[in-house]
C-alpha cells in the first residue's frame, strides 16, 4: 500500500472537514496534524477558515484549547433532540447554576475557591455538575493538600452552544469587581 501523501493545499479544509465529521470526541489539532501529514499551523488555520464557514450552516466547529469536533448548530438543539428521541434532562438548581458559573468564568479553580466566592458550602451542586459531565477536574493546585482544580468540559460547551470557553458573555463590571473582591 503506498504511502498516504497530505492532501493539497485546496482541499485540506474539506478532508478536514470529514475527519471531524466522522470523529466520536474531540480530536487534538497535533493529532489531525499528524493524520493529514501537515503543520499544526496548517491545521489551525484550516480549522479557523471551516469555522467561519460553518457559522452560517447548522453545523459548527467547536474548540476547547487544541481540542476540535464539529457540532450541531444550537438553535435546531430541540429538534436534533426530538428527532434523536432524547428526554429532557432535569433542571440545573440555582446553586448548581451559580457554582458552574464561577467554574466557567474562574477556572481553573479549587471548590474552597467556589465555596468561598458563593459563601456557602458547594459540594452537592459541585456533584451535581461532574455527574452531568459539565464540570471536571483539570489538574492540582500547587498549594498544601493539592486540591483539586475545576474546569467546564466539552460537554458543557454543547450544552451551551458556545465554540469556545472564550465565548462566554462578558460579566457584568460590577460582577467581575464583586468576584475579584471575595477572592482578594
């Protein structure tokens, strides 16, 4: 079998294009690189043109660091559901809710930092967002007892419609003031 050569420089997007559409999880860009046979750089720029194009269709490509995977577009949510005979899920308490936005907007970050910042203890709704699969741990701090550091999940991006964790809304200025001051 001859040995597989990357595709040409005009096509690169769409085999892209496929590789992510038939892919099950999130797929590293190093690891599209290294399929395609091209630069990470490559790829990176491929990823941001199908991007753009895709904004405008009911697909999109959504990136979390150097993960990428094509996605449905969040407005046909409900009918991808309907179609694919899926329940609703139960809704997010308000403490679930308010722990995975401190998540999302600080992470990573320790639940002492979480509890700390909504004042009251957060196990539970932290529970409850690991079990969702919103919400995991991404590393350890470098503090005594090595606690654990939170961040949102590929999952919670789905769910939320975004690309990216950079394209959550931006806090309120009074809020983002409120948040440094209860952590300072």
């Amino acid at each position: 079998m001859p040995r597989l050569q990357p595709p040409p420089v005009e096509k690169l997007k769409t085999v892209l294009e496929s590789l992510l559409f038939v892919a099950q999880e999130p797929v590293d860009v190093g690891v599209l690189a290294r399929v395609l046979r091209v630069e990470t750089g490559q790829v990176k720029e491929a990823v941001e043109s199908l991007a753009s194009e895709c904004r405008e269709r009911g697909i999109r490509v959504q990136r979390d660091g150097l993960c990428v995977q094509m996605v449905t577009d969040p407005e046909a949510a409900p009918y991808v559901e309907r179609l694919l005979g899926l329940d609703h899920q139960q809704r997010l308490s308000h403490a679930a809710l308010e722990a995975l936005a401190i998540i999302a907007y600080r992470q990573p970050i320790t639940r002492a930092a979480v509890d700390g910042i909504r004042g009251v203890n957060s196990d539970r709704a932290v529970a409850t967002l690991i079990a969702r699969g919103l919400v995991e741990e991404v590393g350890r701090a470098n503090t005594p007892g090595r606690p654990a550091l939170l961040g949102t999940t590929v999952h919670f991006l789905e769910h939320f419609g975004l690309e990216s964790p950079q394209d959550l809304p931006p806090l309120p200025p009074e809020e983002s003031q409120g948040s440094e001051e209860k952590t300072s």
